[in-house]
C-alpha cells in the first residue's frame, strides 16, 4: 500500500505538503545482503518526531528513508528512494489509494484535489 501523507509532521520534516510513502510488512523488507533490516546501520540516523514516531534518514545525503512506530508490524518507506523499472510510483508493486491524515493539512484545498482523484 502506498499514499500521500499529509500530516504536520511530515510536512515540517519535508518543507512540503504532501509527501510520498509505502507501507511495507517488516517482514518482507531486507538489507541488500538478504538479511532483515537493519535500522542501526552506520549511515542511517534517525530522531523522535513524537512520542513512538522515529524517523530514519541518510547522514550523508540527508534523503528521508524510513517512519517506523513503536509496536508496529510496518514501516513507511519514503517512495523517493524506490527504484523501480516503471518509473517513481513504482505502480507494479504499489497500490496507491490513500490520502493519509487530511485533517491535518495546511492545505484542505489540495486535500480536497487529491481525495476527488482517487476515488475517480
């Protein structure tokens, strides 16, 4: 499952309304070893955007990787860093259908924009 999350706090973390993420079972994502993942990794840094909210990203590009929450069985992938044959969306692996936390917005605008294309 993918979508287009719209809450405070990704858009303080962005600098931008909307940002793209993929919820993927813990279970089928893996380290390039085959291994599972791992979130201590040297490269990787993360900080509590809020209570059991943590947020991964690259010490050396700064690219947003990950949102995982305590006691959760899924962690959001940033959909930028996705590389698929297709193009960004990534449409063979990804179902995009969701507009997450609208009431949130700073935009309701959009919000309204993006909720009338899905459901088209």
């Amino acid at each position: 499952m993918a979508g287009i999350d719209t809450c405070t706090s990704c858009c303080l973390t962005t600098g931008f309304e909307l940002t793209s993420w993929a919820s993927v079972p813990l279970d089928k994502v893996q380290m390039a070893s085959g291994g599972p993942l791992d979130l201590s990794m040297k490269s990787l840094k993360n900080y509590s955007s809020s209570p059991e909210v943590h947020r991964y990203f690259c010490e050396n590009c700064g690219a947003a990787i990950f949102v995982a929450k305590d006691n959760q069985s899924w962690i959001d992938i940033a959909a930028g860093i996705l590389r698929a044959e297709e193009g960004a969306r990534a449409e063979r692996w990804l179902n995009w259908n969701e507009v997450g936390f609208p009431d949130e917005s700073t935009d309701q605008n959009l919000v309204t924009t993006l909720l009338k294309r899905i459901e088209a």
